[in-house]
C-alpha cells in the first residue's frame, strides 16, 4: 500500500511540473493523423505468449518493433552470424515468425528490424573493414541475413522492415552496395522500407530517397539537468526539431523515430543515449516529463508519422519498477502516463 501511494505522489508532482491544471492539460493537442505509436519487443528465450502481448496492449501501443540481431565479432569482422543455435528463441527466424502470430492475433502493426550487435558492445556506427575483400565478405553475409527477414516480412505482411540500424561508416562507404540492397529487397518485399538513423547521423545518409520513412534513433541530447522541466526541454527540442524538419522538406519523406526513450535517472535528457552505466539515482519523474516534452513536440505533426519507445520486455510483471533506472517505463509511473499519451 506504501509503494501504490508513492506511485501516485509521483503522477501528481509530474503533472504539476508539466504545469497541467488537470489530467488532461499535457496530453492537449490536434493529432491530425493516425500514428504508429509504438514500442521496442525485446527478445526472450522461450515463445511469446498471449498474456505477455494482452500487457502491451494495455498501454494503447498500436506497433511493435521485433528485432533478429545477427553478430560481429569485432567491428573489423566481415563475417555477420545469425539464426545459431546459441542465439535466444526471439533472435531467430523461427522465434520471429512464432512473435509475429502472437502480435497479428492482437491486430498490432509490426516494423521488423534487423540489428547487428557487436561483441562487447561496440558502437555499429563504427564498422569498418581492413580491406576490399573484407568489405565484400561483409556485403555479402548481411544481404543474406537481412533478405532472410525481408521474405519473413513479406510472408507475414509486415507493415515495414528496417534495412539496418546505426551502421554510419558501413552506408557513407559502401553506399553503392546499400543501393543495390534496396532493390534485391524490393524484389522480394513489397511492404514499407527505413532505416534506423542514429541522432548524430540521419543529416548525411545518402539512400533516404530510395526509402518510405526518414527512421532516427531519436536520442537527442538536450540539457544538462537533474530533472528537467517542460519549457526548458521545449527550447532544446527546436534547433534539432528545425534540422529534422530541413530532412524532411529535402527528401519530402516522413519521420519516423525507429527508437526514442529516456531513462528514470538523473540528468535523463542529458545523454539519452547512455547506457552503460548501471549507478544513477533513480528519477521517474525525470523519464515522464522527457516522454511527455518529446511526444508533444512531434506527434502533433503531420510529417511525423510516430515512433516506437525503447524498450519493452515481454514478462511484464518481472520488468522495470520503482528502483529500475534502466529504459523501460514497465511498472513506473511513466507508463500510465504512456497509457494516456497513446490513446490520443
């Protein structure tokens, strides 16, 4: 009973931050077009279960992200591995295609998306090989892996495949391959194509007109504050705001945000990106009001055409919760407050 009426406390002091007179004052806006609002699946070992998607929809999420993640050994290896035995059931072909049913059964959108994952962690952005016969090596392993996943995508109908995620040197260097991939993947998938842009990166991709959607991973760095407020994140928000918006009127495509979230710790809008440290003190009101000033900001706008949060696990009764300073907003306050943001 303690734990239920400090949940509350903190509903109360995020909207009095947010300078609402009531319930409803953050959540006032025209949307003037359906949206995918969406959120980030990520992967377990055993299938997806009916209850774990009836938890997803209880939060009006309409689109889900499920993500294959292939493998590199280092960021200097050609070689992309992916569906081995070692990998996690909802990693694989097999485990997507059972996801896949699961979320269809429940009317969900879906963007499937593809990722690598570079031992140790290491940033994708800086993929890179030491020779041409690497690099062809390299080619060659990831358009297998990702027209694996585009017949999936088209077996299922899936509404859009991410061709790949943060991968900044391997297209600015190699973007005759990433030309020729689009076309091999056209051939094979009729559905919607992106790709998932870093913040730092979506300004210099080279292949957005031959895509639907501009995708930006939208962890834009925005102030430096312990708990920041709305009109201060308002005011951060537009030179990136204005420059996504030259992206936009230059290719006349729209925005997608292939990933957006914050964490619930200190200095949230800070580094959104930032992952790797687990110590932080714990600020769930920092991750509402950060949601709130980003889906206000950009839902409303019709070049926008929605985002998919990061990240939500399957077993919703094991995930997040007060203490948890990672991503997911599972079990804090932020995710009533995404409940009521994703019935606009």
């Amino acid at each position: 009973m303690k734990h239920f009426w400090i949940f509350i406390l903190i509903l109360i002091n995020i909207k009095a931050s947010l300078g609402c007179e009531n319930s409803n004052e953050a959540l006032a806006f025209t949307n003037p077009t359906i949206k995918y609002n969406g959120l980030s699946l990520t992967s377990t070992k055993n299938p997806l279960e009916k209850n774990h998607v009836e938890h997803i929809t209880t939060v009006n999420s309409n689109a889900i992200t499920l993500m294959p993640f292939a493998f590199l050994q280092s960021l200097n290896s050609p070689n992309v591995r992916f569906n081995e035995d070692w990998q996690w059931f909802g990693e694989t072909s097999k485990g997507i295609e059972q996801y896949i049913d699961q979320l269809k059964k429940h009317h969900l959108k879906i963007m499937l998306k593809p990722q690598l994952w570079v031992k140790r962690g290491d940033y994708t952005g800086l993929i890179i090989m030491n020779s041409e016969e690497d690099w062809i090596t390299l080619e060659t392993s990831y358009k297998a892996y990702i027209l694996e996943f585009a017949r999936i995508a088209e077996k299922h109908n899936i509404e859009i495949l991410c061709i790949g995620t943060e991968l900044e040197k391997f297209v600015s260097d190699r973007t005759e391959f990433w030309s020729q991939l689009i076309s091999e993947i056209k051939k094979i998938y009729n559905g919607k194509l992106t790709y998932a842009a870093n913040w730092d990166e979506y300004n210099k991709i080279p292949i957005w007109e031959h895509l639907d959607y501009i995708g930006i991973d939208a962890y834009f760095p925005l102030n430096n504050v312990k708990t920041p407020n709305k009109t201060d994140l308002k005011t951060a928000w537009q030179p990136h705001k204005n420059e996504i918006i030259k992206v936009n009127s230059l290719y006349n495509k729209p925005i997608l945000f292939t990933e957006f979230g914050y964490r619930s710790i200190d200095y949230t809008t800070h580094k959104p990106w930032d992952s790797s440290h687990i110590e932080g003190m714990f600020n769930s009101e920092a991750q509402a009001i950060a949601l709130v000033a980003i889906y206000n900001e950009f839902w409303v706008e019709t070049w926008f055409a929605g985002g998919f949060l990061w990240k939500w696990h399957p077993n919703h009764s094991n995930s997040g919760g007060n203490e948890n300073n990672r991503f997911t907003l599972q079990n804090k306050p932020a995710e009533e407050l995404l409940k009521q943001l994703y019935a606009n």
